[in-house]
C-alpha cells in the first residue's frame, strides 16, 4: 500500500477514531460526521491571522468539488485495495503504542 495524503489519513484517522472512541465495530454517524469535518478542514482550512482572527481561502465551487473529488479518489482505491484493512490495523497499532 503506497502512503496515503495527509488528507485522506485524517479522515481515515477521524472515522476510525470516532468508531473506536464509541466502541462499535461498525459504521457509525458520529464517525460519518467526523470523517466530513476532517475532509472540509483540509479541502477548505481555516489560517490564524497574528491577531488571532481566522481566513477562510476563497475558493470556486469547482476547486472545492476537486479537491473532494481527489481525496475521495484516493479513498476509494485504498479501500479496493485488498490490504485495507491490514493497514489501517498496522497504523492504529502504531499509533497506540506511541
């Protein structure tokens, strides 16, 4: 398995999170929410100015639609992958023990 985008691990990471944290071994609507709100913090970020307001970059529609659409893509073939699910055990395993 080639290494994931930062993006796409942190909506790996808050899906999985959010089902660990409730202790389901299935699908879970917190984890759908959390997994959204890790993809939007990466397809739209917030900047902190020096005093302390927020940014929002402009972006159009069709940039925001593509920067989903990658991170989507990216997901997508991870998960047609047939070592999924061997990597995200391997990753949660090594993010525990640290």
């Amino acid at each position: 398995m080639s290494q994931l985008s930062p993006a796409a691990l942190a909506i790996i990471e808050a899906y999985e999170g959010a089902n660990m944290s409730a202790g389901l071994d299935g699908a879970n609507p917190g984890g759908r929410a959390a997994a959204l709100s890790a993809a939007v913090d990466w397809v739209i970020p917030m900047a902190k100015t020096p005093w302390g307001s927020t940014l929002t970059p402009v972006l159009t529609a069709a940039e925001s639609r593509e920067r989903f659409e990658s991170i989507a893509d990216e997901l997508e073939a991870f998960e047609s992958s047939g070592d999924s699910l061997e990597w995200l055990r391997n990753h949660f395993q090594t993010k525990i023990q640290s």
